[in-house]
C-alpha cells in the first residue's frame, strides 16, 4: 500500500507525518529504529523511549498514487499545526534522505 501515514502519541497529541510507496515496510522500519533507538527523528525517539510503544498509533491517513505522495504528504503536514508535529521540516521536499518521488509517464501504471 502507498499513501501518507501517521504516527501519533497518545499521550501529548503531538503527530509524525511521513509518506511511503510501501507504507506497511516503512511502519516497520519506524518500529525497528524507535526500538533500537537508532530512529532519524530525535524529538519522536525521546517520546518513544519517555511514553512507551503502546502510547503511539500508526494509522494511513491516506493511500494515493506514487506520482503525488509527497504533494499529498505535504497536504497533510499543513493540516497541523506546526508546533504539534514531531516533523522537523514543514516544506517536506527539504528533509534529509528526501526521494524525490519518479514522475509517471502518462498511461503508467504503478
């Protein structure tokens, strides 16, 4: 499934928004890195460690196309307010290890 997720701590609201052309691996991977406290996101992986595995809920906010997942995850990030976001960028184009999503030619399919 791809689409745009979200990771939300049940304890203080605050919510990561990330977006994935395999959104069950990338849970997984989030899962592994909070885990091993290894996770990119400092301000999520003190949360983690501070509140638990069992205060946070991974949900799909939305499955969509490859071709505008990162449109769509920047829809979502501007949803919230800033403040309440474990995100660190809110131009979600200019965080690290950033993919550029592979525009499809017209008829692709995906």
């Amino acid at each position: 499934m791809r689409g745009v997720y979200r990771i939300y701590n049940t304890i203080n609201g605050k919510t990561y928004i990330g977006s994935s052309t395999n959104i069950e691996k990338r849970w997984q991977q989030h899962k592994t890195d909070l885990s091993t406290h290894s996770h990119h996101n400092k301000k999520l992986q003190n949360d983690w460690l501070l509140h638990g595995e069992d205060n946070f809920l991974f949900e799909v906010i939305e499955e969509t196309p490859h071709n505008n997942l990162i449109e769509r995850e920047q829809f979502h990030v501007n949803q919230y307010n800033f403040k309440r976001l474990y995100n660190v960028f809110r131009d979600v184009t200019k965080a690290p290890n950033r993919k550029s999503p592979r525009r499809l030619s017209p008829g692709e399919v995906t």
